[in-house]
C-alpha cells in the first residue's frame, strides 16, 4: 500500500504539472459534453415528432367521433354522417401508427436511429417493402455520422489512453526516475499497474462524469433505471481496460517511448480499421445479400400475376387458408370487398415466399458478422454499446417484427368488418388496435454473455504481460 500511494502522489504531481496534458483531458471533456449536446439534439428531434404523432392519433380519433355526430340537416352533413363508421374511410381518416420510441439510453449512443425510421404508418395494403416513414436528412449528415458518446468512448479515448500511457515507464528510464522507482523494492510488473491503474482511474472518473448527465437527459416519461446506469458504465469499463491491459504489454516489453507510440497506434489501427474491414470483406464474400431492387421487381410481377387471376380462384384460396370466415353470395362480385380481401391475402403469402431467401440471406449475413464480432473487442464494445442503447440493426429488426405482427392485428380487425359488410359502431372507435412497441426481453443477459470476449481478450493479454521476465 505504500509503494501505490507514493506512485499515485508520484502521478498526480506529475498531472499537475503538465499543463498540456491538463488541456487534452479538458479538450476530450468539451468533446464529450459536445456529444451529449448532439445526441440529445437528435433524440430530442425524434421525441417531438412522436409526440407530434401523438397528439395527432388523438385529433384524428376525435374527429371520427364527431362524424357521428354532424349535422343532417345538410347533404354534406349526411354524407358525412353515412360514412362514418364505413371501414375504408376509418381507415383512411384515422390510420394507425406503430412508433419506435427512443430507449433510455439513446441520448449516449444514437448509433442508426438517424437511419433508420422511427414511426411507420400501418394500413390494410402495407407491406415489407413499402418505403419507411423517415425524415429527409442531408446525405453528408448521413455518411459522416453522428458524434455521440459511444464515439467518442469507442475510437478517441483510446488514442487518449495511448497518448498518456505510452511512456509511462520509458519516460522515467529516460529521466533517471527508474533508479528511485527501483530503490521502493518493486517488481517492474507492480510499477506498471499502479501507474496505469491511476491513469484507468482517471479516465473511468472522466467517462462517468460525462456519462452520468446524459443519464438525466432523456427528456420523456420513462426514467433510466439503476440497471440502465450500470450495465451502460460496465460496458464502459471492461472496454477502457482492454485498452490499459494491450498498452501495459507494450510497455512490459521495456523499449523507448518512440517504439511504444508505434506499436500503440498501430494497434490502434488494426483494431479500428484494418479487422472491421477484413470481417467486412470476409462477410460480404462468404453470406452475400442480394439487392432490394431485384426483390421489388419480383414483388411487382407477383402483383400482376395475381391480380390476373379469376375472382373464384381467389377466393377458394382465401376460404382455405381462413375457414374462420364463411361464404356470401356476393363473394363473386368483380370488385366487392372479399375479392381485394382475397387478393392482399394471397399476394401476401406469396410476398412471403419471395421474401423467405432473402430474410435467410440477411440472417446469414447478420449471424456471421455478430461471430466475426468475438475476434474484435472494438467492434463487439461498440456493437454492445448501441445494443444497450436500443440504437442498432437487432434492435430495429425487433421493431419491424413487432410492426408486422400489429399489421396482421388490424388487417384481421378490419376485415371482420369488410368481410360482412358491416359498419363500425361509435363505441368501436376506442376498440380500435393500438401498437405498444415492446422492448426485447433478455438484453442484460445477452449484454453480459457477450462481453465475455472482451473479459478473454483481457485475461490473455494480462497473461502474456505476466509471464514477460522484467529483464526484457
């Protein structure tokens, strides 16, 4: 205990006395209050449009109660009064929305959901290749990225970490600190960790402190909760100590400050650039996906054909897949509502085939990139990261899983209509299906299960840095 309060005196006097480095860990905190700036501008961004879409949702379900309610006394007033509970029209005039809103943590890191479309309007004909409801956003904005936290603690503390760490033992070999460092009776090993310990120390300080405010700034009704805050920290952790474990082995090897920097930034690069591009290469080559476009033409022709088909051959397909429903006598007629029933129904199941090689291809691709993850500790921090923050492509995927499941819901519930002919009543306006986006159960374990190969990165970097004799 002695030799580590000597050594952490040693490092804070040291600190004090490097106005320069004193203005790096100033300008990486103006970094990180920046990021936190952008990300809570963006998921503020999002929020309004949501609650936009609320108050919207709730303006369109008064309007269909008051159509009940006009004025027949007047054509108009009839007409209006006539079509208010016919399904097309309550369709049309009230559709619902299914809306993705922004985890707790999404402030911190707003990884895709820039890209990706937060709210979906659903109707009777919606389909999987119907384009998203997205906002426009300038395609510089997009190709650059967002500067969030997760950023700033993924790819620029590391080059912090390097720029302080590098020299912490050459620097006093070269100033003729060694000497006294080696009068304390401590092993080369222990003089390294205590060192490094404190600079972990500090940086993890830095980060919490950035991260602790973005805590507080998810401005909606849902509050982060203690779990939120501590897995979002512990993930933190494990990654800034990989970084302090593979700079202690370069430092272990005992070489001049010059021959540290190198080696540190160019792991640097191999780990943020030269792997991610090689498992980019490797996954593309080994589970490519096709193009959307081709999947839209096959999608069209399907349209076409079955749209050719005769009314009876419809509805026999139709009857068969749903004996729920009986038959009418006007199940024949050209254009009546169970032939365009029929027809969604069966162009659907047929999408559906057409789709089904393609999804597989996707999950291909996708499985063999989250494997690739495991032999990278920065991509597999920052794919955890915005796993936590709900940010990423699984958590959109869950998303579109749950919009498609509400579309089956409402395409049913109006159908119980439009199949017999029958109008909605007042009362059934506020029966209406509702889409509650559900968060993906199990996230902590599945957060804790794969941070387990950064923990192994981590033992086998510690174990080669332990066994290195401390004449080398």
């Amino acid at each position: 205990m002695f030799l580590l309060r000597t050594l952490f005196r040693f490092e804070y006097l040291q600190l004090r006395r490097q106005p320069p480095l004193l203005l790096l860990l100033l300008f990486y905190v103006m970094m990180g209050i920046y990021s936190l700036y952008t990300g809570h501008a963006i998921i503020g961004r999002q929020l309004s449009g949501l609650d936009s879409l609320t108050q919207t949702q709730a303006t369109h379900l008064a309007e269909a109660h008051q159509r009940f309610h006009g004025d027949t006394s007047t054509p108009r007033g009839k007409q209006l009064v006539a079509q208010a509970g016919v399904p097309q029209v309550v369709e049309f005039r009230h559709p619902p929305y299914a809306m993705n809103p922004p985890h707790r943590l999404a402030v911190l890191a707003v990884g895709q959901r820039d890209l990706l479309p937060y709210f979906d309007l659903v109707n009777s004909k919606r389909d999987v290749l119907t384009p998203p409801n997205a906002e426009f956003v300038n395609a510089e904005k997009l190709a650059a990225g967002n500067f969030d936290l997760a950023y700033v603690i993924v790819y620029l503390f590391p080059l912090l970490i390097i720029v302080w760490s590098h020299n912490c033992l050459s620097q006093e070999k070269e100033n003729q600190v060694d000497k006294l460092l080696a009068i304390q009776g401590a092993s080369l090993t222990r003089i390294i960790c205590y060192k490094l310990l404190f600079r972990f120390l500090v940086l993890m300080l830095i980060a919490s402190g950035l991260s602790i405010p973005g805590f507080m700034m998810y401005h909606s009704g849902s509050r982060i909760t203690a779990g939120d805050a501590w897995l979002w920290l512990y993930l933190v952790f494990i990654y800034l100590l990989f970084w302090f474990t593979l700079c202690g082995l370069i430092i272990r090897f005992n070489r001049s400050s010059r021959w540290n920097m190198l080696c540190a930034l160019g792991a640097w690069l191999l780990f943020m650039m030269v792997l991610p591009a090689l498992t980019n290469s490797y996954t593309t080559l080994r589970a490519p996906v096709p193009l959307l476009s081709s999947l839209a033409s096959s999608q069209r022709e399907c349209k076409e054909e079955t749209w050719e088909l005769p009314v009876q051959v419809l509805l026999d397909s139709f009857y068969l897949h749903h004996p729920e429903y009986t038959r009418t006598v006007t199940d024949t007629a050209e254009y009546g509502n169970r032939r365009f029933i029929a027809y969604a129904d069966l162009l659907g199941r047929r999408t559906d085939r057409i789709l089904l090689s393609y999804q597989q291809q996707q999950s291909q691709h996708r499985q063999l990139q989250e494997k690739l993850l495991w032999l990278n500790p920065v991509t597999q921090a920052q794919h955890l990261l915005y796993t936590d923050a709900a940010s990423g492509l699984d958590s959109y995927a869950s998303y579109q899983l749950q919009v498609n499941r509400f579309q089956h819901t409402w395409v049913a519930f109006m159908n119980s209509y439009l199949l017999y002919d029958k109008k909605l009543q007042e009362k059934d306006l506020d029966r209406l299906p509702v889409f509650h986006y559900q968060e993906t159960p199990g996230k902590t374990q599945q957060l804790l299960l794969r941070s387990l190969s950064i923990w192994l990165a981590i033992l086998l970097i510690l174990g080669i840095t332990i066994i290195l004799p401390d004449n080398n």
